[in-house]
C-alpha cells in the first residue's frame, strides 16, 4: 500500500510540474496584444499593422521547426524590433500562442 501511494504522490507532483511549466496560450496572445500589435499582425480580428514586420499567422507556418531561433531573438531582438525584456516563461508563452495560429 505504501509503495502504490509513493508512485501516486511522484504521479501527482510530475503532473504540477508540467502544469507549471506548460506554455500558457491565453497569457501569449495577451502579451501579443500588448507588446506585438502595433507592428505584426497579431490575429483573425486585427485588420491593420504597423511597420513591414511578418503577421504572425505567417511566423507561425514555420514556428515548430524555429522553435529555437524565435526564441533567441524574443530573448535578444535586433532593430527595429525593440527589447520588451521578455522572461523565459513570457517568450514560451508568446511562441505558444504564435503556434496555436498555425493552419497545420
């Protein structure tokens, strides 16, 4: 009995840690909302952008492969891209919902 409620508890506690880990879509898009609007086209409901930076929907055709890549640059963009100063759960969050957008 001791043995089936030890394996329960390391189910339980490994299911919390993905759970906090886990990319959060809703907190993505909010941070898409806030910081990217004004330059990507960000969704389905936005119909003007700023300067000639990529819509999401087409950064997110390739996301999956250029995980990594989007992710060093959210970490450390180049102009004309400004530095918002993202956390790591913030950018793992924003690609998640940049992915969420793909037609794949």
């Amino acid at each position: 009995m001791k043995k089936i409620w030890m394996t329960s508890a390391v189910i339980i506690a490994s299911a919390a840690a993905f759970a906090a880990s886990a990319a959060d879509i809703r907190h993505g898009e909010m941070l898409a909302k806030q910081w990217c609007s004004n330059c990507h086209l960000i969704g389905g409901d936005q119909t003007a952008g700023g300067d000639a930076a990529p819509p999401f929907a087409a950064i997110a055709e390739t996301a999956a492969e250029r995980t990594d890549d989007l992710r060093a640059w959210l970490a450390d963009p180049h102009p004309p891209m400004p530095n918002l100063n993202l956390t790591h759960y913030e950018i793992d969050d924003l690609l998640a919902y940049i992915e969420s957008l793909s037609a794949k």
